[in-house]
C-alpha cells in the first residue's frame, strides 16, 4: 500500500522535465560518448532510449549526463534484466530501481523484456 500512496503522490506532483511529444520521432539509443554532439545539436531530435541498467546508481556522470539530455528531448526508458518470464520470483529490488528511474526521469516509453 506504501508503494500505491508514494507513486500517486509523485504522479499528482508537478513533473520535473518538460513534457516532449514524440509522434513522428525517430529513435535511438543514447550513448554517452555522443552527449556533447547532442546537446550541440539541434532540439528536439528525436527520442533516446536509454538502458535503465546504466543507471540504477543513485548519481555521478551517468545521472547528469541523462538530466542533460532528458530536459531538452524525450526518453523511452528500456530495461533488460527484470527477466519478468522467469522461473524464479521477480526481484523486486530491481523493480524498486526501475520504478524510481521512471519516477525520476519521466520518460516518453518504458519497456522491459519478458524473459
């Protein structure tokens, strides 16, 4: 029940980066060595779909570099390792990680693999 209260509290609370449409876009994957070409470039772009397994840390380079990007373009927020086909229990510390990359970047998309 915790889990419910703080997500529709962050839900009802003001989003933290603009709001990018992305009907029409084109999309790749961000790699970090690109980020000063992309933020060089011209806006919006497209959308960047960034692997949430990069940035299940809490901040540091990885963080900033994707605060960057996430204010001028949209995001699609792809996981590959939640393994949501297993045999065995979802982890739900992964699952905690993942959320809050959602909760704290607001992306466009969010998609995982099934197994």
């Amino acid at each position: 029940m915790r889990v419910l209260t703080a997500y529709s509290e962050r839900e009802a609370s003001a989003p933290s980066f603009p709001a990018h449409p992305i009907a029409g876009l084109a999309g790749t994957s961000f790699k970090p060595q690109h980020l000063q070409a992309i933020l060089a470039g011209p806006k919006p772009r497209g959308v960047f779909e960034i692997h949430a397994e990069n940035y299940t840390g809490t901040g540091g380079p990885p963080h900033r570099a994707l605060e960057a990007i996430r204010s001028d373009h949209a995001v699609s927020l792809h996981g590959v390792c939640m393994s949501i086909g297993a045999p065995q229990p979802l982890d739900k510390a992964h699952l905690a990680r993942f959320r809050a990359l959602v909760q704290r970047y607001e992306p466009a998309l969010v998609s995982e693999h099934v197994a």
